[in-house]
C-alpha cells in the first residue's frame, strides 16, 4: 500500500507538466533554460533507440510472463512474487520515460527560485554574466570563460618575467689591465633570486590552475551540450533491462545531477569573482600582498595590479577548492536520487 501511494505522488508531482513540455523543444522557466522535450530525445526514432526499447520491453514482458507461468504451473509463490515486482518495476520506468520532460521542468524551477531570486538581489555586476535573459547554463559558461583568461594572461605575465629576470641574472663584465690582472663582475646575478620566485608561483600554483580551469570548462561545455542527449537514453535502457535497472538508476540521476546541478554550483562558485576576492577586500591585506619584484618600494597599487599575489590567490579557490565541493555536491545528490528510485520503483 504504502509503495503503491508513493508510486502515485510521485507521477501526481512530475507527470502534471508533461502535457506541455512533451511538444516543446525548450522550455524557459525564469532565468533558467531548460530541454522540454527530454522524453522525445530518448524516443528520437533518427537515432534507433526506439527500437532497442521496445525489444528490451519485450524481453521483460517474456521474462515476466514466463516467470508467472512457472509460478502457477508449480504453486512456487516466489516466481509468482518475482514476477508482479518485475511487472510493478516495469510500469514505473515507463512512468518515468513518459514524464522525464515534467520532471526536468520541475527540476528546473525548483533550482531557478534560489538562482534567480539571488542573483536580481545583487543586482548590476562587474563581470556582466548576469542579466534577465541570460541562461544559468549561459552565466556559468561566461564566469568560466572569464577566469580562463584572467589566469592564461597572468600564466604569460609570470613566464614573460620569470625568461626576462633569468636572461638578466647572466649578465656580466670584465675590466683588464694590461700586464696585471682582470678583474669580472656578475652585476645581473641578483635577477636569480627574482626569476625562481616567478619561476615557484608559476609551476606551484598558475600552471595546476590554468590546466584545472581549462579542463572545467571543457567538462562544463560537454556536460550542458551533449549529455541528456548522449546518456538519458541508454539510462532508460539500462532502467528498462532487470539486471542493469542500478545501472540506470544512477544513469538518470546523473543527468540530471550534472545537466542542473553542476551548472547551478558553478555559478555560484564563480560569482566570487563578482561580490568576494575584490580589490577592495585585498586592501586589508595590501602589506602582506606587496612585493617587491612586483610592485617596488610602493605597496599603494598592489591591490590594483592584475598581476599581484591577489591576483594568483583568486584562482586558488576556483581551480582546487570548489570544483571539489561540487564533486562533493554532485556525489550527494547522485546517491540520494539513486535511493530514492530504488524505493520507489
């Protein structure tokens, strides 16, 4: 009984917008674009995945058939069991593929209420990411797309700086008396000291940064372009099949996790750019970020330079800190999804 109830809030709450989002190609709901039409791309027949769906449907429905036959013929009430949980399982993923479309919107207006709202009340930013008719997948994008050039163009500063003071540290002259002595000065040798400084902030933090920023973004343009395209409709195959049904399970729960999830994390993460990490939060710090192969003897533009140590530390946060509390999101969410559709069906 109390699966059965389950079963039935659960098409009452995700199946109400199918009526709609079945017929559109995208659907926008508040600032947040998102695919209506989710379940047509799974039964796109150009693609030829109908066809494995209804042979993997036919084989369950033999499987089960068969398995209730044997329980009747030999009064085994495990086969008879086996074969209306099978039946039960197969109804739900068919609910499930014939409201995913529902399900998505819903997903999507749930995330945009805390994205939108959040992002109106700061209002104007510097990045200029954000505006009414821009997509969180879009302002996700255009923050990733930010900082990648922000650290690629202090990576060629420091590279620039680190040959220059290296080339410098070479320099020397000689002075000869004649039937004396000659006598030879590195004058330039003090450079050394300045070029492994460059050289240390460039291969300790810079270059992990830029190949860590880069491959987000390539993972962010794949994952909001291709995936529910790609792997939504072998997870309801694998859903469909009884001995994957884990596998899809965790297949949904992924696009869906990775289509909104990921980008609604990333946005925030990278507004940091926007309202935290500023020139004017450097400026309780100006002291310790001065430098002298930097910024001289004069501290007072330290903050401003978009090459200081303020500079570099910006990137430290984006590149290995808060990809890792996305995994951890992502992770969490994976799971959850992934119980609750083992509960439920």
């Amino acid at each position: 009984m109390m699966r059965n109830l389950a079963l039935f809030l659960a098409l009452a709450l995700f199946l109400a917008p199918t009526a709609s989002a079945l017929n559109a190609t995208k659907v926008t709901a508040g600032h947040l674009a998102c695919i209506g039409n989710a379940t047509q791309l799974v039964l796109d027949p150009t693609t030829g995945m109908p066809t494995v769906i209804v042979a993997v449907i036919g084989l369950t429905v033999v499987v089960i058939a068969a398995a209730y036959m044997i329980g009747n013929v030999f009064s085994n009430a495990n086969y008879i069991v086996f074969a209306k949980d099978e039946l039960y399982h197969l109804g739900f993923s068919l609910a499930i593929l014939a409201g995913f479309s529902g399900i998505l919107l819903f997903s999507c207006n749930s995330i945009d209420m805390f994205y939108g709202s959040t992002f109106d009340n700061l209002g104007t930013l510097p990045s200029g990411c954000f505006h009414e008719t821009t997509t969180m997948q879009g302002v996700a994008k255009c923050y990733m797309r930010i900082a990648k050039g922000d650290v690629t163009h202090v990576a060629e500063y420091y590279i620039d700086n680190y040959l220059s003071k290296l080339m410098d540290s070479t320099f020397s002259w000689s002075l000869q008396i004649p039937l004396m002595n000659s006598y030879t000065s590195t004058a330039g040798s003090y450079k050394r000291v300045l070029s492994n400084q460059f050289d240390i902030i460039l291969n300790s933090f810079l270059i992990p940064a830029l190949m860590s920023i880069s491959m987000q973004k390539l993972a962010l343009d794949f994952i909001t372009e291709n995936l529910i395209t790609w792997v939504l409709p072998s997870a309801f195959i694998f859903r469909l099949f009884i001995p994957t049904r884990q596998m899809g399970d965790m297949l949904i729960a992924l696009v869906l996790g990775v289509y909104i999830i990921v980008p609604f994390m990333y946005v925030f993460n990278f507004a940091m750019y926007d309202v935290l990490l500023t020139s004017d939060d450097c400026a309780m710090f100006q002291d310790a970020v001065c430098d002298f192969a930097l910024n001289g003897t004069d501290c007072s533009g330290a903050c401003a330079d978009t090459n200081s140590f303020w500079a570099v530390a910006r990137f430290i946060p984006q590149a290995f800190f808060l990809p890792n509390l996305t995994i951890a999101v992502l992770i969490t969410f994976l799971s959850g999804i992934h119980k609750a559709l083992r509960v439920i069906g």
